[in-house]
C-alpha cells in the first residue's frame, strides 16, 4: 500500500448539467443541479484511497457547512485530514461548473484555498518524509507549492506535479518535480511555447512528462529519447471532470510499478471516472479498476 501525500485544493463543485453550453449573454435552462466534492487536490486525494493508498491530505477549507461537509467527506473516504486547516472569514473555495454533452467548463474561486501556506506543508514534513509520492496541483498559492517540492527534494520522495491550471513554470520548480502530467494545451503554457506540437515539446524535457490527451491516451518521452504512447480505453463518456485527476492519482499509487504500468493503469482509470457524474462520482476502487482491465485484455 503506498503512502501518497496530495498537497492542494478542496472545493464544492456547484453543477449545471444543460444539452448545451451557452453562449457569452445567454440564458438557458438547464437540466439538473447538484452540489459535489471536488477540487484538483481533493479529487486526487479520493481516487487514490479508492485505489487503495495510504493517502495524507495537506489543504483548507473555511469554517463553513461546505468545508465540515468536505472534510467529513474525506475522512469517509479513508483520507487522512489531520493537516486540513479550517480557516475563519474566509469561504470553502468552490467550482462552478457546467456539464454539457460529457464536456466541461469551470470557474473556480479559490477561497481557503489560497489560505494554504509554505509553514502549512513543513508542519506535514514527517508524513511527506515518509511518503513515497508526493502530488500537488496548482490550485494552491505557487510558494506552497514550491515548498511542497522542496520537501519532497530534501527527503528524496517522488514529486507529481499536476501543472493545473497551467502557468509558465519556475526553472528551478521544473527542475524539482519527478514528474509533470500536463494536457497537451497546459504542456505548451509551462514551457511558454505556444505554437510548438507536443512531441517537440515532450522531447525538451525526456523522463520528465507524462502528458495526457483525454481519449487518445497518455503520452511520455523517456531519458533515451524514446516517445511513448499509452492509449485511451474507449468509453461512452458522462462527465469528463475529474478524469485528469483520477489519472494522476493512479500514476501516483502505481509508480512503484514502474511508469508504463502506472500509465497503462491511470488511463483506465481516467476512463471509468468519466462513466459517471460527478469529479469524484465515478473514480474506480481497486476491485472496480482490476475488473476494468481484465476486461481490456480478455
Ligand atoms: O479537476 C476537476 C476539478 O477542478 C473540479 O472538481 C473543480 O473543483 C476544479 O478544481
């Protein structure tokens, strides 16, 4: 059982599901509404105790009904919450997100979260000391999240990073994170190269970036140069929020496998969660996730 350290967000994710997104000044009537889980760190945080990790959650939430209703939701989940700070006068972060057609748009405001500090993550340096992944995100202030790397560094543990939402990176946090698990459109934002295709873009940084591409797979340039392809599992999609969170936390609880088992492994699991609504709605257990790929190779 890997012990997994997910530094990063929590948020209530507030949820339009409509047939189709509207357009900038337009009203329309939607389908159904339902408040759920989420945040990129939170989402994380599940799908990779559903997978069967020892997972430690570093994060925070304000001392509102949806940040007691988010932590009690983790807690059930096995997380363990000891280094989620409750924070006064400031809101839970939420997500307002719209589902039309299996796809997606969000805004996100970030509340507690931008609450979390570099001191917040040194007082988890025994778990991060211990872990053998650490995964963070970038829905956190950057300097939590550099301090995050620079623990992971000091105490030589395996660094995840999920450069979402994507900015150009620092050179030196580049340099800290074992691995980067971009989509194709936040791989060219990191290197601040725009028009260049992915495939240059994966062999700047060989054994550095697994990028995903939705459907098709993910994607990996290894430290000989070597460009790897892992594909999608086809599925009939309801609701792709949270699929690249659930990809990243089964990259995390598999690595001990080694990366193109973690990847074969993290797409289907990407694949199931987009099968049901909801970020956290359709992420796999471990049992559900065997069955799955069982089912790809019979
Ligand atoms: O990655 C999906 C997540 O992004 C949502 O759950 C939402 O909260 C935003 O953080």
């Amino acid at each position: 059982m890997p012990k997994v350290v997910v530094v990063g967000s929590i948020n209530m994710d507030l949820v339009a599901q409509a047939g189709r997104f509207p357009a900038p000044g337009e009203t329309l009537s939607g389908e159904r509404f339902v408040t759920c889980p989420g945040g990129k760190g939170a989402n994380q945080a599940v799908a990779a105790s559903r997978l069967g990790a020892q997972v430690v959650m570093v994060g925070a939430v304000g001392n509102d009904a949806f940040g007691r209703e988010l932590v009690d939701g983790l807690d059930r989940e096995g997380v363990v919450t000891r280094h989620v700070k409750v924070v006064d006068d400031i809101a839970t972060g939420v997500a307002l997100i719209t589902v039309a057609g299996g796809e997606n748009t969000i805004v996100v405001i970030p509340g507690a979260n931008h609450t979390l500090t570099p001191a917040d993550v040194e007082a988890a340096e025994a778990d991060i000391a211990s872990a053998d992944v650490v995964l963070t995100q970038l829905e956190v202030p950057l300097a939590t999240v550099e301090a995050t790397a620079a623990l992971a560094e000091k105490h030589g543990v395996p660094l995840i990073l999920n450069p979402a939402p994507a900015i150009k990176l620092p050179a030196e946090l580049l340099a800290r994170a074992s691995l980067l698990t971009p989509n194709e459109h936040e791989l060219a934002i990191v290197l601040d190269q725009p028009d260049t295709p992915f495939p240059d873009l994966l062999a700047q940084l060989p054994g550095k970036v697994v990028m995903t591409r939705g459907e098709h797979g993910a994607y990996h340039v290894d430290t000989a140069g070597a460009f790897y392809h892992q594909p999608g599992c086809k599925v009939d999609a309801i609701d792709t929020t949270g699929a690249g969170d659930t990809f990243n936390a089964a990259l995390a609880a598999h690595l001990q496998q080694g990366l193109k088992p973690a990847m074969h492994a993290a797409a289907a699991a990407a694949a199931l969660s987009v099968t049901r609504f909801g970020a956290q709605g359709g992420m796999p257990t471990v049992g559900e996730l065997a069955t799955f790929l069982a089912e790809q190779t019979a």
